[in-house]
C-alpha cells in the first residue's frame, strides 16, 4: 500500500513539471511571436526670437520628424544628416539639439553684428529655419523633404530643398541607381522634355511663366533630391539650381512608363509597377 502511494505521489509531481513545463514553453512561443512595432510619427516645433537692438531682431524655427519606432543607427544618421553633432534621436535628444542650435545661431549673430550693426537704416529680422516634413511612408519606403531658410539682410530671404529616400526594409538611404539603370544623358532628355508638366506657379503681367523661359543651365542634371508616387519618380530642384530665383522651386516628374525596362526588379516589385 505505501508502495502504491508512493508511485500515485511521484507520477503526480512528474505530471505536474510537465504541465509547467508545456506552460513555460507556451508563453516562450508567445514572446517569441510578438507582432512588431508599429512605425509611428511624431514631431517637435521651435519658432523663437531675440531681440539684439532696434534695429535688428533675430528669429529661429525648426520642425523635426520623430520615429520612436527606428532603431538603426546608420539610418538615423542619414535621417539627421544636417544635424551635426546629433547622437542622441529621441525626442528629448533633438529638443536638446534644438535649444543648442537656436542658442548657438543667436550668439553667431549677436557676435558678428558688432561692428556694423549701427550702419542698419531700417528695421529687420534675420531668421535661420529648417524643416522636415513626410512626404510618405508606403511599401517600407520612408520618404521626407527638407527645407532651410534663410535671411541675414539683401533683397531677398534664401531656401533650399532636398528630399531623401530611405528603405526600412534594408535600414540605409535610397540612391538612384536602386531605382533605375537608365543612362545619364536620356535621363537628363527625359528631364528637359517634361520641365514644363508641372508648372511652378510663376506669372508676370502676361500670366503664368513657363518653367523652361526661366532655364539657367543648357542641361538639368538628375540630383539627389527625389521621391516617387505609383505614378512617377519626381526630381525637387531648389532656386538658382536651375533656373532664376523667380521661378522658384521646380519639380519634374520622369513616369515608370518612361523609365520603362531600366527599373530595378526588386524595386518594381515592392512598388507593384507594371
């Protein structure tokens, strides 16, 4: 009989280590099979002035994208690639980098206006601003325009825009040859034949002003400065690269259709390109 219940008390435990067991390996399997992380934006804005006298105010704005979800730090560099310095992409890492910046562009200014800054006849504000904005995020391809600004006296303010692609996927920065193989001579054809598809919204005291009475250069190189939709692959030029302050930023767009047969197949296939 005491044989007996021993073997009922020791099948017992053995029954219930393995219950346990089966128990720890179900919520291992669950841990393991976590969905991931869903990507997520956020953004942080700065629009501040200081007065030095009165004749001269200075003004600083930024508005940077936030990705909590982006670990990689490769990727972020190039995300902040006009953040120098920056090691820290939290939001509390680029509030910091922010209130740097602004500090460091106030006392440049301060500094430097010394000695003429009593020839100033009238009141003026000169600003430095940098923006990020989102153009998509489709397909793990994340897509952003940059725009800087700029103003420290002259006839007019200055700005520039690039824009950048990068790929999720395989956390690096998207170049142009991942899109297309196309050569560089038909690519800048393509450019000059559809500079006027998109028209900039100039006019003059006869209407809208065509993109290409504006021209500076004999040939439109393809920069850096490029995104793309299910439509077309868009080149973004920035005042006085192409053609006349005037004219101000241009876009051209380049169709798939015409890009045809020198798409990248593992980009035609992400993107569902026929």
């Amino acid at each position: 009989m005491k044989n007996k219940v021993a073997i009922m008390l020791l099948s017992g435990a053995f029954l219930l280590a393995a219950c346990k067991k089966t128990e720890s390996e179900t919520v291992n399997v669950k841990t393991e099979n976590k969905s991931p992380e869903k990507f997520t934006v956020d953004s942080l804005k700065v629009n501040d002035s200081m007065r030095i006298n009165d004749k001269l105010s200075v003004n600083y704005a930024s508005k940077v994208l936030i990705f909590p979800t982006l670990k990689n730090k490769a990727l972020l560099d190039s995300i902040y690639y006009d953040k120098k310095g920056i090691t820290d992409y939290s939001k509390q890492g680029l509030q910091s980098f922010l209130d740097k910046d602004k500090t460091e562009f106030y006392a440049s200014v301060k500094e430097d206006s010394k000695e003429w800054i009593s020839d100033i006849q009238n009141p003026q504000t000169w600003e430095a601003g940098s923006f990020m904005k989102l153009i998509s995020q489709n397909d793990d391809f994340l897509q952003i325009e940059y725009l800087h600004t700029s103003y420290q006296g002259g006839a007019h303010s200055n700005y520039s825009f690039g824009a950048k692609v990068f790929d999720l996927k395989n956390n690096k920065k998207l170049d142009l040859k991942d899109i297309t193989t196309m050569p560089q001579a038909r690519l800048e054809e393509l450019l000059m034949k559809n500079l006027d598809k998109l028209p900039s919204g100039t006019t003059d005291s006869d209407g809208p002003v065509k993109n290409s009475d504006m021209l500076l250069v004999d040939v439109i190189p393809a920069n850096q400065a490029f995104y793309f939709d299910n439509v077309n692959l868009y080149f973004h030029y920035s005042p006085y690269e192409i053609a006349a302050f005037a004219a101000g930023d241009i876009v051209i767009p380049v169709s798939w259709k015409e890009l045809d047969g020198t798409i990248n197949p593992e980009f035609k296939k992400r993107m569902k390109i026929n």
